[in-house]
C-alpha cells in the first residue's frame, strides 16, 4: 500500500510542478498581452486585450472535469494518447495558464500609474517598463497569487483519475471511496492537507520575503 | 558656462485634446534658474511640465532643451534628451521592493546595467539630500519628507542639467516643504540645475523661484522675477493669487460693514504693502507728522521674498479727500503701494477695533 500512495504521490507531483511551470509561462504571457494591450496600457490595442479576456473568462466557465474531456482531441494530438499522467497534465496546464493569467494580471495592474510614468520619463521602453518596473513591483502579489493556484491545481488533479492519470485524489476516489478502504482515505486525505500546507506556507514565506 | 545659456526654448507650444489646454505658450529659461509656474488648478501647469517632460506631445509648437530640439523627434532622440530631465512627481513614486539606494541607482541602471561609477554617484547624491545612513532603508521605513529626498537624488542621477517638479510638496506639511525647498535651491546653487517647479502655491514660489510665470487658461499672463511679481502684480490672477499670501484680509463681519463709498465723516481703510527698501523708512511716523492725521493700524504683518522683507498693513485714517490725495501720492513716491479696501462710518469705526 505504502508503494502505491507514494507512486500516486509522484504522479500528483508531476502533474501539479509540470502543468504550474508551463501554466505559469503561458500565464505570464497572456497576462503580459493583457496588460500591454488595454486601452490604457503601454501599447493599446483593444481589441486583442478584449477578444482575449472573453476567451479567458469562456475557458473559466468550463467545469475542470467537462474540459479534460473537451480537450482529449487536442491532447491526443499533443501528447499522442488521451490517457495517462501526461495526457492529464494538458488540461490541468490549460486550466493553470487561464486562472495565472488573470491573477498576474491584476497584480501587474497594480503597479501605479505615476511609477509608470517615472519610467516613461526616464526614457524607458515599453519592455523596460513592464519587466523592470510592473513586473518588480508586482512580485509578492504574483506569488501569493501563484501559491492559490498551485493549492486549486492541486485540487484539480484529483480530476485526472477520469483520463487515467493517476494520483493522489485518483487513489482516494477508486481505493478510498469506490473500494471502502476508509484508512487509505484518510491517509490520502491527510497527506493532501499537510501538502497544501506546505505549500501555503513555502508560499507565505516568499511573499514576506519579497515583499519590503 | 555661458551666462546667458539658455536651458529650455519653448516656442508657440500649443496643446489640444478636444479643447485647447495650452495656446501659443513662449518662454526661455536660462541655465541655472529656478522658474516657477505658477496657477489655479485647470490653468494647464502639468499640461505643461509634461510637454517638457516628454510625456506629451505638444499638438504645436516647439520645445529646444540644451539646444536641442525635443519636439518631433524620433523616439530614440526624445529618449536621450530625457535621460537630462529629473523629475519630481507630486506623489514619490519609488520603487517599493527597492533599498534608497537601489531607488537612487534605478535611472541609469535601467540602461547601463551595473557599474560603480554608479553606485558612488548615488551615494554621493543621497548624501547630498542628507540622508546618510538611509541607504538601505526599504521607502516603507522612510518618512515622507525623507522618500521625497531619495525621489529628488534619483531625479539628479545622471547628467541632468534640468529638474522639473510638479507640485511635489502637496503630500507634505509646510515645515517639511520648506526644507524641501531648501534642499532644492542649495542643488541648484551647487549642481548647478536649472529648476522648474509648478505649483498653485504662492508661498512654494516665494521661497525659492527667481522667476516667476503666471499660467491662466492655457497662457502666460505675466512673467517677471519674484520680487516684481510679489511687490508689483499686474494680473488679477496673479494679485488673487497673491493675496491669499501677504494679506491677513478683514474677517468677514467686518468686511460686510465696508462701504464702497465714502460718506459723511467716515473712515478710509488703507492696504500698504512696502519692500525693503521702503521698510527702512519711518513712513507711518512721517504721514502722520506731514498731514496731521490720527493713524491707526488695524492688521499688519511682515514678509520675506527669499532674502527681501517686505511688509503690508492695513490702516485707517479719517476720510477727507484731499488729504488721502495726498496721502496716496506721498506714499507712491516712498514706493509704498496704497490701495483704499474701502469705509467705514465713524461711529464704528474705532469701536470695533478695541
């Protein structure tokens, strides 16, 4: 039992770092086109930051489990096959990039518009401003957002069993609840809250540490 | 240094969104002024600061900066001339998340990467502000008086030779602006940077300006040096904005038994306003001798014009029309200016005062 809780404990692992690093990419990159493009913002063109926002909130609608099974077409295509840890970390990336897009783009928002002008009288360039001024800013902010999400991705891998993609939150539905093995229930359960603790706190802690 | 360096030429500057903020607007800084432009709020001063700070673009006009044209260039021209601009915005602006220092360093570090020419040149400016030991103090733990200081020291970072502040004092209390101000005029003395500020602040102006420029719906209205404008205002604008500074004006209630004109023994109320030069003279004593009028002073208080005194008092003296005449005549040429705020009838006219 102790082997299978530590396989699922890795496939959980794999999929939460994998899809937040890629999400967190994707994400910064989004958020960036977001804010760039605003009305207001430092190279404003409207109607991308607009047709993107309506397609961030679509996706955001999207209940985590209709949209695994929405993208097995684009997973297949993706990864080759539709079922197993990997094929579950493409939704859980896509889900992971809308939620940090939107999150790191208000914590870019943040940053006030006279600190922009500093810059802008400085002479500096649209990129020099966004990652040497907003970006900075925004740190604390970003990863007290990124902790949140990395804590509901986590939640959302449980979701995965459906596609084959093991886990912890796969163990707890098929051996803990569908098998009636209420210790490895618990067990699972337990391990999952000292995980989002750890996580909570890891983050917490960077956030102090950013933050002056 | 050429004594008649001009640092900034503007010339027809005209701004316009849908309305006109700025019309034909012309003015020449010399290298080494402090300007101050002054108006009420509208009047199109930040408009105008930031014409010249490059944040707009001026629809006409042009502005030249240490002889260079800043207007219709490229982007990479503007950017340069920029890095010769400091400035210093009404809120401080620095960034959170870096030390003082690291504040003070940001300009150049934005386009040079690190170096330690610049380290030693922010060092020596944040000493300059006088914030020794703050250096590494993160803006959270600095006052605000203090964060001011480290926004002014990074606005000098550089080759700067010209420093534009926009109502920079606004967070402040007064006794913290004025060592502000003075902060100001002693890197103007020994950096040498001409000084732009802008301000609905009399007071601001009268502390450090050389030059003061009147800003009334989009135009200069009047230009002269700080004492002239103080002592001799020629626009209402600039007589209203003065009289919130030198005059204790009558409290209401006795402003309200003012009569516009005089009448059957009546007493005429007076507004002097003298300079130093004025000052020195014994004048109340000498009218009152030569005319033989009872003088009584009901306000008074002096003033100073950087390091001139000035003074402006408010007197009343029993009304016949040939003597206030003569009166008024006799203190022009004392170069006193006399103004008659207006009368009041005699039966009150000590009473209230006692």
């Amino acid at each position: 039992m102790e082997q299978l809780v530590l396989h699922s404990f890795l496939e959980t692992l794999f999929m939460v770092t994998a899809s937040m690093f890629f999400g967190t990419a994707i994400g910064i990159f989004l958020a960036f086109l977001l804010v760039l493009t605003k009305p207001s913002g430092l190279w404003p063109k409207p109607w991308i930051s607009q047709s993107l926002g309506v397609f961030l909130n679509a996706f955001r609608s999207i209940p985590f489990i209709i949209l695994i099974i929405l993208m097995i077409p684009f997973t297949r295509f993706w990864v080759g096959t539709s079922i197993g840890t990997a094929a579950a970390t493409l939704p859980l990336t896509f889900a992971a990039s809308l939620l940090i897009a939107r999150i790191i783009e208000d914590a870019l928002n943040t940053t006030s518009k006279g600190l922009i002008e500093v810059g802008k009288a400085l002479g500096a360039s649209n990129l020099q401003i966004i990652f040497k001024i907003q970006l900075r800013e925004a740190l604390p902010l970003i990863v007290s957002g990124l902790t949140t999400v990395s804590i509901n991705i986590i939640g959302f891998s449980a979701m995965a069993g459906t596609v084959g993609g093991g886990g912890l939150g796969d163990l707890a539905i098929r051996y803990g609840y569908q098998r009636y093995d209420f210790t490895l229930l618990v067990l699972i359960v337990i391990i999952l809250i000292i995980i989002v603790q750890c996580v909570q706190m890891t983050g917490n802690f960077l956030e102090a540490k950013l933050k002056k | 240094m050429e004594p008649h360096f001009l640092s900034i030429i503007i010339k027809n500057l005209g701004k316009s969104y849908n309305v006109a903020i700025l019309k034909d607007i012309n003015l020449e800084v010399p290298q080494n002024q402090i300007l101050g432009i002054i108006g009420k709020s509208g009047a199109g001063k930040s408009t105008l600061l930031r014409c010249l700070n490059g944040l707009e673009q001026p629809t006409t006009g042009t502005i030249t900066i240490d002889n260079q044209l800043f207007t219709g260039v490229s982007d990479k021209e503007r950017r340069r001339i920029q890095h010769k601009i400091g400035n210093v915005f009404q809120s401080v602006n620095l960034l959170s998340r870096l030390t003082a220092l690291e504040n003070v360093m940001f300009p150049l570090k934005l386009f040079k990467g690190n170096s330690k020419d610049i380290h030693s040149q922010a060092l020596k400016l944040l000493h300059l502000v006088g914030l020794n030991g703050k250096e590494n103090a993160y803006p959270s733990q600095l006052s605000g008086g203090q964060a001011q200081r480290v926004a002014i020291a990074r606005a000098l970072m550089g080759d700067v030779s010209l420093l534009l502040c926009d109502e920079f004092t606004s967070a402040l209390d007064f006794e913290t602006s004025l060592e502000i101000l003075e902060l100001l005029r002693d890197l103007n003395k020994r950096l040498g940077v001409t000084i732009i500020l802008i301000t609905h602040d009399m007071a601001i102006v009268r502390e450090i300006c050389d030059e003061v420029c009147v800003l009334e719906a989009g135009q200069i209205v009047e230009k002269n040096d700080i004492t002239s404008i103080l002592l001799h205002p020629q626009h209402t604008v600039t007589k209203s904005l003065i009289r919130h500074l030198i005059t204790k004006d009558l409290p209401h209630h006795l402003q309200e038994k003012l009569n516009k004109t005089p009448t059957d023994k009546c007493f005429a109320l007076l507004r002097l306003f003298f300079s130093s030069k004025a000052a020195g003279d014994p004048i109340i004593a000498s009218i009152v001798k030569t005319y033989d009028v009872p003088i009584n002073i009901l306000l008074g208080s002096l003033d100073h014009i950087r390091e001139t005194a000035f003074g402006s008092l408010i007197v009343s003296i029993p009304f016949e029309l040939e003597k206030i005449t003569n009166i008024m005549k006799d203190l022009d040429q004392r170069s006193v200016s006399a103004e008659i705020l207006g009368y009041f009838p005699q039966s009150g006219g000590h009473s209230w005062n006692s």
